[in-house]
C-alpha cells in the first residue's frame, strides 16, 4: 500500500502524512509497536494469578481473541505485513515475536515445574506456545472473515493445543 491510498483512507492529504512520517515502512514500525506492547501487556494479566494450565490456556486464548476482534486492522497488517517487501517492518516483526518468546520464557521460569529447566527448553516451549499463538491469529482472521461460525471450533481446537504443549512439559526431562 502507497502513501495515496494510506492518506486517501484516513482522509487527509498526502502532505499530512509527512508531518508525522518519513516514509511508509516508518508507519508500519509504528502499527507494530502499538499492536506488540497492547498485546504484551493483555498476555501478562492473563498469565497474573493463575495457578493451573488450563486457566492459563483459556485466559490466554481468550485475551488473544478479544485483541484481535478489537484490533482486527492491526492484525491482518500483521499477518500481511510479515512476509513484507519492506524489509525494517518485516524484521521488526519478526523482532517483537522474538521479545514476546523471551518474555513468555522468563514467566515459565517462575512456574514449579519449568523452573529448574535450562534456558534452551524455556525458549524452546515458549516458541512453540507463541507459534501456536501467532498461527491462532491466522486461522482467527480467515474465520471471522469466511466463517464465523466455526470462531468457538478455532478457540476451543487452540486451547486444547496449550493443554497439550503444558501437559507435555510436566513430562519433559531436558538433558543438562
């Protein structure tokens, strides 16, 4: 998308755009931070407080959920935008998935049963639980556009999957 169809749909000339940013890909910087530290933050008040996986799971899959259908421009950018041509929005995407994987890490250090594990498996289990998060955003986005009615099959098939992945943490027994 070019600078005219960007001011054309805000309703305000190209000049305008100007008095804010430099180029394009500064606006797309931008709509990553906000839609990133919202999203952050809705993440760690749903993992505040809860003691079992499956409130974590249901808590987490349910604030992601209500994000993208109050932020739903943002996400479709997002999942558009990061295979972009535009190489430092591509990237600082990719940069911020990498954060919210660290972040995740850090807070599964603090449960009882991944606290004593290494850093590799925290990180490993923390790609793989936010994987699953940005490919649920995906699947959220083609169903509310395409059938809406399968929205509940999505969130439950999802949070199933969390419970899978804490499940087999219990079990996992990282090598030193």
């Amino acid at each position: 998308m070019g600078i005219r169809e960007v001011t054309r749909a805000a309703g305000v000339a190209p000049a305008a755009f100007y008095r804010h940013f430099d180029r394009i890909d500064d606006l797309g910087l931008v709509l990553v931070d906000e839609v990133f530290a919202t999203l952050r933050q809705l993440m760690r008040d749903a993992r505040d407080d809860v003691v079992a996986a499956d409130d974590i799971a249901k808590r987490s899959v349910t604030a992601l959920v209500r994000h993208i259908h109050d932020h739903r421009p943002h996400y479709q950018f997002l999942v558009r935008e990061q295979y972009s041509a535009l190489v430092d929005v591509r990237v600082a995407i990719r940069t911020e998935i990498r954060l919210f994987s660290t972040e995740l890490a850090t807070d599964l250090a603090r449960l009882p049963v991944t606290g004593n594990w290494p850093v590799k498996d925290l990180v490993m289990l923390a790609d793989m639980i936010v994987d699953l998060m940005v490919r649920t955003a995906q699947r959220l986005l083609e169903v509310i556009d395409e059938a809406p009615e399968r929205e509940p099959e999505v969130i439950a098939d999802t949070v199933r999957r969390l419970r899978y992945l804490t499940f087999g943490a219990t079990a996992w027994r990282p090598s030193r």
